[in-house]
C-alpha cells in the first residue's frame, strides 16, 4: 500500500507530497495533471521490474519508439539545465515474500520509504537521444509505524500488515562523497554488503533483488510492482479465452472469462461455483437497466474456449460481446471483487465512463468496496487492495466522503531556476485525516461547481412539482 508519495520534476507535478488511504478520489478539471500523478506511481513500477531506458518508454506520452525521449519526462525537460527527478515512495509491503525460486522469507520491517533520483545525460554525438542517469536510490525503514499512519485503522488490520521492532535499518544507501555517487546494499545491524556505482546502472539496485536472500527489498520489489493503471478496454474484455490464456484480468480487461472461471472453480468454490456466479449478478444487477437472472463461464470443448453467457430476466442469453461498454466495464469490477489474487494498488481514470447517470452510485461504491477496509483483518474475505481513482465528474465528488477527496488545483511554485510556475498542487478537505498543520487544504467552499447545478442549465424541475 502506498501511503506518501513525493514528486519533484516529474512532467507538471513540480512540487507533489500527498497522502493515500485505502481509496482515494482525485477531483479536478481537465488538463491540470492529474494523470502524471498516475505516471509517477506506474513509472516507479517500471523502475522496479525494468532498465531505466524501458521504464521510460513505458510511460504514457513519452517519445514511442526505440530510444524514445526521456526529456519528456522531466519537467521543462527540454531547456538547456541540468534536471532532475526525485520520487519518494512510503509503503506498506507485504508481510512474506516468494521469489522466483518458490522460496519464502518474511521481511525485516513492512513500513518503508523508498527513494529515487534520476537525472538526464545527454547524447554524446549530435544525432540521438540522452538517457536516464541514476543518481541516487536509498531504501529505509520507518519505525513506529502505528503512530505514524494517520487514517483510521483497527489493531488487528495493524497486527496483520506491520512487522515493526522500532527500529532505523537502512537496506540500499548511497553515498555521494566521491568522484562518483556509490549504492551501497546493507546487510542486517545496517553494514555494508556491497556498492555499486550510481551512473553507470542501466537499471535500479533495487529491480536487481529477486531473491529472498534480500527479503526487505525484494518485498519493496513486489509491492511497487503491484502497482498497476487499470484501463478497460471494451474489445478487450469481449474477447473469450482459450485454454493457454492467462487467468488474471490484464490491464486492459482481456482475460475476463478465464479470470471469472478460476474465481468460480477455486477449491474453496469447487463444489458450489454458482455461489460465486450469483454473487457477481447480484451485483451487476445494481445497475439500473440490467435485469440479470445469472451468468456463467461457458467452456466449448470443440474450439476449447472460455465464453462468458449472461441471461437476463426476460429469458435472454447473451454472450459479454453483446454487452454495452459500461455494462462490461462494472461487470469486470464486480469480478475484480471475487478475485482474492487481485491485490496491490490499482489507478483508475475516469471510472463514471460509459456509465449512466443514475448508476453512478452503484459504480462508485463499487470502486470503493475494491479498496481493503482498514477497520477488518485483511484475507480472503478482504483483500488488501488500494484504489486511486480520477475525475471532473460533480456526480462522483457528491458521492465521495470528504475524507476520501483531494482536489487537483493549479498554483504557483518555486521552479528550479528560482522563478514562479504553475504546477499541480493535490489539496485534501480541510477537515480530514491528511490535513497537515499549516499546509494547503480547500474547503467546501472551494468545490461549489462540484455540488450545484450548471449556471446556464435548461431542465430543472418545477419548484411546485408533486409526484
């Protein structure tokens, strides 16, 4: 779980630090940066599983192509200075690890702040594009981890998630004193294991770790690599599966038959999977407009596919091709709930997409109900997920809990050459548990377009109308 996140001279987030719960909902107009803020979270992903050249060609609107421009990345990247991007995680990792052995190891300490600091070198000939530069990466432990989560938690969520002996370890440091900035592994009791120079990694120390012979940083590891931006794809998800097809929802949405499959056969479903059936239509059945009796996963041995059959009240039978595009979208929601494999922290934009008005609150309860309750021990029954999700929807913002919302408004900071820009800044309510004493925060009054109605609307309702 990702609880703080710092950017500094990432694309416009010039000056981000802001605090994430269970489920968070990011509120502002378009075209102020709130999906960089998404970029951040899946680049920092990348830089855990991939070469820092990779990672950059991964993230959304960078230069496509082999060798793609990471002066997109940076902010004001083009401009003849020297750049930087710092980003600063602070997560909750898992509890036990298993690497790609099999081998499991249980972590030192599950409350960690991880930071990177990239700069750009630039080409050397007259043709072709820089590269990224590492230029720092420190892994740390946070001790007393119980007093420091500010959102509202209950012991036995904490019992499950900290490993905690209130200590400062230190597994990746680096050290800058030298002609070249080194990055150094720890050992336990904080020794150095090994170092390795900064500038010359094509990747990060800590992509490097899969092995549980480092089980603090391979659980950092696994955990950033959880992160994922969920962007389901209508033709994705009416494409049935075969029998090779992977069993996990992708990105995307392919895959969903196969997934609901594997959810309704699990051992604990094997002799009931209707259970698990019914459920999913219960739910669906929350959007107004789609009466479902129930569904299926439909395997065709002679073309050996997984299809997935809806039959709606009337008697009707239609296969997930035949769905409307919000319909399929909640519908794999609803399927993400069953699945107690999908865990991590999922960034979804715009979930009111292809939803009707009057269904809003079914989606955004749905939304809500992915993230873990903190208030409940985390398993099967309770998976520990996170959910960020972004909007300009007033339908959404009403439907939040103040304390669940940050408002994305545009001010003026300090860029590094000393002048004022504007940049992103993420305020939360000024009345929730991630206001900060003395820092920026709105008020009701500031999200008045969110609550009433258009100023130029032509329907509204009589004042003397009666049922």
């Amino acid at each position: 779980m990702l609880t703080r996140l710092e950017v500094r001279g990432f694309k416009n987030l010039l000056d981000v630090d802001v605090e994430f719960g269970p489920f968070t909902c990011i509120a502002g107009a378009n075209g102020m940066g709130k999906s960089n803020l998404f970029d951040a979270i899946e680049f920092l992903s990348y830089l855990a599983t991939h070469p820092l050249a990779e990672a950059a060609q991964r993230v959304r609107g960078t230069a496509a192509g082999k060798g793609g421009d990471p002066r997109d990345l940076f902010w004001d990247g083009y401009r003849e200075d020297e750049h930087r991007i710092t980003i600063s995680a602070e997560m909750l990792v898992p509890t036990e690890v298993e690497d790609e052995l099999g081998e499991r190891a249980r972590p030192e300490a599950t409350y960690l702040r991880y930071e990177v600091v990239l700069g750009y070198a630039a080409a050397r000939g007259e043709h072709g594009f820089g590269r990224l530069e590492l230029l720092r990466e420190d892994l740390r432990q946070i001790p007393n981890v119980r007093s420091r989560l500010s959102f509202r938690t209950s012991p036995s969520f904490l019992d499950a998630v900290v490993i905690d002996d209130g200590q400062k370890r230190v597994f990746l440091s680096t050290d800058g004193g030298g002609r070249e900035p080194m990055i150094h592994v720890h050992t336990d009791r904080n020794r150095v294991e090994k170092s390795r120079p900064a500038s010359r990694a094509a990747r990060t120390v800590l992509s490097t770790k899969i092995t549980a012979d480092d089980p603090t940083v391979l659980a950092a590891r696994n955990e950033m690599r959880s992160w994922r931006r969920l962007a389901l794809e209508p033709s994705a998800l009416r494409t049935p599966d075969g029998t090779t097809d992977s069993e996990s929802l992708s990105a995307r949405g392919r895959h969903l038959p196969a997934t609901l499959y594997r959810v309704a056969h699990a051992p604990e479903w094997s002799v009931e999977p209707d259970r698990v059936y019914a459920r999913v239509a219960g739910r669906l059945s929350d959007l107004s407009g789609v009466a479902v009796e129930d569904l299926e996963v439909e395997f065709d041995d002679a073309r050996e596919l997984f299809t997935l059959f809806l039959r709606e009240r009337g008697g009707l039978r239609l296969p997930a091709r035949a769905l409307s595009e919000g319909t399929l979208r909640f519908l794999a929601l609803c399927v993400l709930l069953e699945d107690a494999e999908f865990t991590g922290l999922v960034c979804m934009e715009e979930p009111e997409n292809g939803i009707h008005p009057a269904n809003l609150p079914a989606m955004v309860q749905l939304v809500r109900d992915l993230a873990v309750d903190p208030i409940e021990t985390p398993g099967d029954d309770n998976p520990f997920r996170q959910v960020i999700v972004n909007t300009h929807s007033p339908g959404v913002v009403q439907l939040c809990d103040p304390d669940d919302l940050l408002l994305a408004d545009v001010r003026l900071k300090a860029a590094p050459r000393g002048e004022a820009a504007r940049a992103l800044s993420l305020l939360p309510f000024h009345r929730s548990w991630r206001a900060r004493h003395g820092g920026p925060t709105f008020s009701m009054a500031d999200i008045v377009a969110y609550l009433s109605e258009p100023p130029q609307a032509h329907l509204r309702l009589p004042s003397g109308l009666t049922a």
